[in-house]
C-alpha cells in the first residue's frame, strides 16, 4: 500500500473518530436541554473528547449517570469554548455518579445556585499542569444548599480538589483529595460536615476560611472529623497577596476567621508546617471596608485528635508563619497553632475572653498547643526574635458545646 493511500486512510479514520465525538458531545448537551423531571441521562462506557463545556440549568430532578469512573471518562484537555467542565446552575435535586472528568480549564464540575445536589462515585483529574489558581478546581459549589458529595476522588487541581463558596447545609464524606493546592477548601460558608475522607499529599488538607465583601459573611457550624489528613507539604504556588497565599505548605487544617465549629476525631500525620492553625484575618494585612466583617476565629472546640509528625523536615520556610515557627521551635513544632487574636467584644471578667467564646483544646494525643501572641511579640521589627509564646496547655483546656449534626432536608 503507498504511502499516500496510508495517509489517506489515516486522515479518513480521524475524522470519523472526531465526528463520532462531536456527535457524542452534541446528544448529551441536547438530552440535558429536553430533559424533564425525574429523567436519568445514562453516559455509555468510552473516552470522550469534549471541545465544549456542557450545561444544566433550571432544571429538577435529573440524574447523569456513567457506566462507572474507569468506563466513562469525559475529557476536556482540548476544551476550545467555555471554561468548566460540566456547568450546573439554577437547577433542583441533581445528581451526578459513576463517570470522571479529565483535564479541565477552570472547574471540573462547577454548581451554581442549587438546592439539592447529589455527587456519588466521581473521579476528577487534571491531568495538564499550569498556572495556579483558585479559579482551577475538581468540584466546585458556590451559593448552593443541601449537598452531599461522597465516595469520589479528586486529583492534581491547581486549586482545591473541592471547594465550597457561599454555600450552606452539605455533607462532604468518604471523599479522597491528593495532589491539589488543597484538599478541601470551605469558604464562607456554614453548617457543613467534613468526615471520613482521605486528605493527603497536597499543599494544605482541609481549608475553613471566611474572607470579607462576599454576601454570606461567615464560616460556623463546621463539624470536621473522622479524617485522615496525611503528607499535605507540596508547594504552595499561590500568587503573592491573595489569601491562599498565605497558608503554609505542610498544613493539616487551616482556620481563618471562622467560628461555632468543633474538629475532632481526626489523624493528622506528618505535616511538616501546623497540624491545624487557627488565624484570624488580621495576619493578611489586607484591608477591607467591609463593615459586617468579623475577622476572628472564636468558639472552636479542638478535641480527641490524633498528632503525629516526623522531625526530619522543615515547615514551610517560604511563609511567614512557617519562619516563625522554624525560629522559634526549629522543626518540634507543636501541632496546634493559635494566633492569639481575640474579639475585644468577648472579653469579660478579668479581661478573660469570655467561655462560650474559647478556644478549647482537650484531649488530644500528642497535641501541644502554642500561641503566638501576635499582638505582643510583632509590634515591632525585633520583637519575633525575642518573642515569649504561650505553651501553657491549661490556658485552653476548655469544652464547648458540640456543634449540631448537618441535617438535610426530607427526600433529599
């Protein structure tokens, strides 16, 4: 046979594959838009290379469902329109099992403003490696309500493997998160339960951050526990000045800002930065004219955990916390970190923040605690190399009340 007849031959084949995938492509995007309630779209096992996001919106009561993560695997590494993978907005009772998602520009699975939404069995993966950013996730959840999102696995996000914004009342459990920025990120948003997952070798673990100027301005009611948080010390690549920036490498759990919230249960392994910090958002140094703003952490019951940390590594010697720490306790960092920052309002009695509004810290094994009295010890360029830090245990040896269980509601 010629060569030229080869080709030929070659060119014919691709072709007929690309159309095959366009028309792939086209029937799910059309089967999403004639949709009506109570339908299930079922994805046949393949490969599929998809040139376009795909959308959902104003609808209820649809299931996607694929033959299972190792027969359906949706790919968007040659995405050439849109920027998410999967778009779900303004819908209803949604649920999404048993496919994957590859090599994505922005999010991989991006809801927006749904009640009721239902993620089981999914791996994501990012196969391409880029630019960092918040803005690059697994499974993304913003202004939602009433989710759970279980038994999936996100992998190699340059953001967080699954992100929560503004969202409330979910569930997040049996999940595994590996080789993201983040494990998973909670952000300014309330009664949510992290448990039973897999958190390991990513910059940081699990993430509960309440930043200003966003409409739900809080972070509480989080119950974080029965985790396994391991190796989270890759490199925090995050651009200089935003607030992911400023969390270390090497850390297991990062509070900044939030409250009414209880972590316990956890096994918190080899991280070589914080086991888990607590901050509020004056260590940014980043303004805001945002008036119903707190940027405290208060209320936190830290309890029954389990700490373990080889002193082979340093912490994080590229943020400023991590330098602190290394100075201070080279690389025996105790693995419970508190800033010291309090809210004026909460003190009471002999100056003492007030007892609902502790931070307590009790029973947990090899769990030493430390707080950097940040107020005192950096008023001035010198004052951190001279700073005395408070590594009395009883100053937290306090209980709070147990933070209520996420119910969803009835049906869902």
């Amino acid at each position: 046979m010629s060569v030229k007849k080869i080709n030929f031959l070659l060119k014919l084949g691709l072709t007929i594959f690309s159309c095959c995938f366009a028309q792939f492509e086209k029937d799910f995007q059309l089967k999403l838009i004639l949709s009506e309630p109570g339908d299930t779209i079922f994805l046949d096992s393949g490969f599929f290379p998809m040139l376009g996001n795909i959308t959902l919106e104003n609808k209820k009561d649809i299931i996607i469902q694929g033959s299972g993560i190792s027969n359906t695997i949706l790919s968007f590494s040659n995405q050439v329109s849109g920027s998410n993978g999967l778009e779900i907005k303004n819908c209803k009772n949604i649920t999404l099992k048993n496919f994957s998602i590859q090599g994505y520009c922005s999010n991989a699975i991006a809801f927006e403003n749904t009640d009721g939404l239902f993620i089981n069995n999914l791996k994501i993966d990012q196969i391409n490696k880029g630019i960092v950013s918040e803005n690059i996730n697994g499974v993304s959840i913003y202004k939602c309500k009433n989710f759970i999102v279980e038994n999936s696995i996100s992998n190699s996000s340059h953001g967080s493997g699954f992100v929560i914004k503004e969202s409330q009342n979910g569930i997040i459990r049996f999940v595994e998160a590996l080789n993201n920025s983040f494990g998973i990120k909670i952000q300014n948003s309330s009664h949510v339960d992290v448990h039973s997952n897999n958190i390991f070798n990513n910059s940081g673990g699990i993430i509960l951050i309440n930043t200003p100027d966003l409409s739900l301005n809080e972070v509480k009611k989080i119950r974080v526990f029965d985790n396994i948080i391991k190796n989270n010390n890759l490199k925090n690549n995050f651009i200089s000045k935003t607030i992911s920036s400023f969390i270390p490498s090497g850390t297991a759990i990062y509070c900044l800002a939030i409250e009414e919230s209880e972590i316990f249960n956890n096994t918190i392994l080899n991280n070589n930065t914080l086991g888990i910090g607590i901050f509020s958002y004056l260590i940014t140094n980043l303004t805001s004219s945002d008036t119903e703003y707190s940027p405290y952490s208060s209320s936190i019951y830290i309890h029954d955990n389990i700490f373990r940390k080889s002193n082979e590594f340093y912490p994080a010697l590229n943020n400023k916390i991590g330098i602190l720490l290394f100075l201070k306790f080279y690389k025996d960092i105790p693995p419970i970190i508190y800033d010291g920052n309090f809210n004026p309002k909460y003190l009471g009695k002999y100056n003492m923040v007030s007892e609902p509004r502790r931070i307590c810290i009790l029973d947990n094994e090899d769990g030493n605690y430390v707080n950097l009295n940040i107020k005192r010890n950096f008023t001035s360029w010198y004052k951190p190399f001279i700073a005395r830090y408070n590594t009395d245990q009883n100053e937290c040896n306090c209980t709070q009340k147990a933070t209520p269980e996420v119910i969803l509601y009835e049906n869902f």
